[in-house]
C-alpha cells in the first residue's frame, strides 16, 4: 500500500469518504459530543496499562542495552540472534513510541464502540493491538535494517573518531534540516489529529485495523527517521538521547503549535550539529 505524506483532504472530501466507506456514523455526524466524552472515560484505563507497558519496555531496554549492541555486530548475524535483535529493537521502540502512538490508538479503541453513532458495543481490544502491530513491526524491521548498516559501516559507538564524527555532525545537521521540509510537515500533519486520521483512513475489521496501523507507521516513519539515525549515530543508542528523542517525538505529536515546535527542534539539531562539527575540525 503506498501512502503519501500530503497533507489530509478536507471536509467535502470527508462526506464522500463516510458514504462510500464502512465506517460507524458518528464520525460523519460532526463527530458528536459523545465521541470526545466517550474517548476521555476510555483514557484514563488505557493511559494507565500503557504507563506500565512503556515502563517494563524502558527497564527491558536499559537492562538488554549491551546485549543489543552485541547482536548489531554483523559477525552475530544468524537466525536466532536475528530473532532476538528484532525483539529488543521492537521493545526499545514500545519504550521511544508508545506514548506518541497512544492517541490514535485510543480513538481506534474508541470508536471500535460506536454502533449507529452510540457506544454501544465492547471495545474491540484485539482491534486495537492488530492497529499497533504494523507500527511496532515496521519500526522494527527500520531500526534493525538501520543499525546492522551502520555497524557494518563503523558508524556507531561511543570512540567515534576523524570523519565518523563528522558523519555524526552531518547527521544532526540533516535532522534539523528535515524538520523544516514540506514533507515533513505533511507526514506530521497525519499524525497529529487522532479523529481525522480514523476519518481518513477508516477500514473496517481487524485486518483493516492492521492496514490503518500500517499506514500510520509510514507516517511516523517519514516524520521520524532522521531522529533514531540521530540516536543510532550521534546518540551511540544511550538512554539519555532515546529519552529525550522520546519527549520531543511526544511534544511534537501533541498538535500544539505544530510546525512552529517542530522547528525549534531543527534549530537545536542543527546547532548541535554544528558544534560538533566545530570542534573536531579545531581538534584535527
């Protein structure tokens, strides 16, 4: 399925869409009164089991953080070891992304309940885990591709030296730079509005529900990527950089002065980029 990072269509669009698609009428009657009521009770609950998920995700990732580093060496690379790396990079990215992808679950959870506009069946709570699977499975499948790359490159590890610092510099640099591009903002504005994503995208069923959370996880992805090659390269995978990529990825999704916040990161990337540059020229 290809997905483009353009910016939503609006709202003639979406009544076409509501009467040519299965989706539950509430959210073609000006999404009433009741869904944001019915999403707030849901939050709560669900806020707080992932609270707990990301919480074992952090301490599974500090604990695991030398083993994972071991298993990107390319001589580790068999199946088993395959297996393994992939899980843990799966699990890093439950602890980076959870908090930023718990909104559109929550709305997917939400209006799994909405039968003839009223909350009137159980949420679907597998349909919820089949819309997560593909965005975890996807940035999985990125971070392993990625890693395994730049350690066979050299390019990650804390005794960076000469030119891979400079690739480090130059990555930060791309970063910041990314932030101000037109499809930055454009993957950015699918990610930032839980109910007009599910107005947009809605599929009926659990596989819908797994086609809807593929689709998402490109988004992220075109919004993102820059940041975990910051936190591979620039970051040498430390917790402190995946908590605070964490934060700014969760701050940035939160709608509030959108492109203006987004940008100011880029600045800071960029800057941080530019120190790092400056000063291995001054040390060669």
């Amino acid at each position: 399925m290809r997905a483009s990072c353009a910016p939503g269509p609006r709202s003639e669009r979406e009544g076409e869409f509501l009467s040519g698609r299965p989706i539950p009428r509430a959210m073609g009657e000006a999404v009433s009164p009741a869904v944001p009521d019915l999403l707030r009770r849901l939050t709560i609950p669900i806020a707080g089991v992932v609270v707990a998920v990301v919480a074992v995700a952090w301490y599974v990732t500090w604990a695991s953080s030398d083993l994972t580093m071991m298993l990107a060496a390319p001589s580790t690379i068999g199946s088993t070891n395959v297996a393994l790396f992939f899980s843990l990079i799966v699990v890093m990215m439950v602890a980076m992304m959870l908090p930023s992808a718990l909104p559109m679950a929550l709305a997917y959870h939400g209006i799994s309940r909405l039968e003839d506009g009223r909350p009137t069946k159980p949420a679907d709570v597998v349909g919820t885990v089949a819309f997560l699977i593909p965005y975890f499975g996807l940035w999985g499948l990125f971070g392993v591709a990625a890693l395994w790359a730049l350690m066979a490159l050299g390019l990650i590890g804390p005794m960076l030296m000469g030119p891979a610092l400079l690739l480090s510099a130059a990555t930060l640099v791309a970063a910041g730079l990314w932030q101000v591009t037109r499809t930055k903002e454009a993957c950015l504005s699918h990610c930032v509005s839980p109910m007009g994503f599910m107005l947009h995208h809605w599929r009926s069923g659990r596989l819908g529900a797994m086609r809807m959370g593929f689709r998402h996880s490109l988004y992220c992805i075109g919004c993102c990527w820059l940041f975990m090659l910051v936190l591979f390269i620039s970051g040498s995978m430390s917790l402190l950089w995946m908590g605070g990529i964490s934060v700014a990825i969760f701050a940035e999704k939160l709608g509030v002065r959108t492109v203006l916040f987004s940008r100011a990161i880029g600045i800071i990337l960029v800057a941080l980029g530019a120190l790092v540059a400056a000063g291995v020229l001054i040390a060669m």
